[in-house]
C-alpha cells in the first residue's frame, strides 16, 4: 500500500508541470479525478452527477497524446454516459479509425451500451462493416450487439456471419462449442 502512495505521489509530482492551465478548473479537474483510480470501474452515476458539458472535457482527454493510455481509454468508455449526437459521432468515427481492433472492439461495446436503443439504426449502419474484420476482438462485440438490437435489416448479415466463424474461441465466447452449426 506504502508503494502505490509513493507511485501515485511520484506520478502527480512528474506529471504537473505538463499540464496546461485549461485543465486547472474546477469543473475539468473533477471530470479527470473520475478516470483515476487503481481498480477504476466505470460509474454511470458518478459520471452523471457530473455537469452537463463534462463530456466536452472528456472528448479533451481523449485526444490528449500526453496522457497516459488507460486515462483516455477510461475518458472514451465514460462518454457513454453522455448519450448525444457529439458522442455518438466520436464513437462512430472512433471505429473507422486505424487503431488497434481491443481499442475498437471497446468502442463498439460503449457504442452499444449507449446508443442501441435510442439509434439503433445509426448504430446497425456502423457495426455491419465491423463483421467482415479480419480481427475477431472487434467482430465479437459488434455481432453480439446486432444480436441484442434484433433488427430485420441485420438477420442476413448476422446469418453471413454465423457462416464464417471459423475460431473455436470466437464460437465459444459466442456461447457454442463449435463454430460448426452456429446459430446466435
């Protein structure tokens, strides 16, 4: 416990001079003490407690280069809590982007969780493409997600993709044994 105060106390020493004095308010300080955390878990009500512009701090934190990784990782996942059009096109664009497919494949989940029910066209037309990924981390959530929302105009891409499972671990995180016989 004496070390991780020492590393978090190292941490704020090092990391202080780098911050600008925009990130000195009150208000974006309170929206960044909510990504902080060694056990962070995501907290709807927390986030929601939150101003209403607070997602306008955490789109800052997400594309803050300076930042550590897992800050603006735990930025783009608390956005889900802040369901408008902004939000919604930051995840959307998020997954055309050239990142990595886990990067990916949590932006789909957050974009689901989000959005599913309140646009789940919007959300269709942006996860049908993720099924032909070559990355099974990011055609996993995107086909468990078409599943969930169970639109008409998704049965026939969904049917596509039963047929190309081809890996044992994406058929049993599916919840089937075998990609064989595949049905979602």
């Amino acid at each position: 416990m004496r070390r991780l105060a020492c590393l978090a106390m190292f941490y704020t020493l090092t990391m202080m001079p780098t911050m600008s004095a925009a990130e000195h308010s009150s208000e974006h300080d309170k929206v960044v003490a909510t990504l902080q955390g060694y056990e962070w878990q995501l907290d709807l009500a927390v986030l929601r407690s939150l101003p209403a512009e607070a997602w306008r701090d955490l789109l800052a934190v997400v594309g803050d280069k300076t930042r550590a990784g897992f800050v603006r990782e735990r930025a783009a996942a608390s956005l889900v809590a802040f369901p408008n059009d902004e939000v919604l096109a930051f995840y959307v664009q998020s997954l055309g982007a050239a990142q990595q497919g886990l990067h990916r494949g949590r932006q789909v989940e957050s974009l689901c969780m989000g959005f599913a029910s309140q646009r789940p066209l919007v959300v269709e037309r942006a996860l049908l493409p993720l099924l032909d990924e070559a990355e099974g981390q990011l055609r996993l959530p995107a086909a468990r997600c078409l599943q969930a929302m169970d639109l008409p105009s998704s049965q026939a891409a969904l049917t596509r993709y039963r047929g190309q499972v081809a890996n044992t671990w994406e058929a049993s995180a599916l919840g089937h044994a075998s990609p064989q016989g595949l049905s979602l």
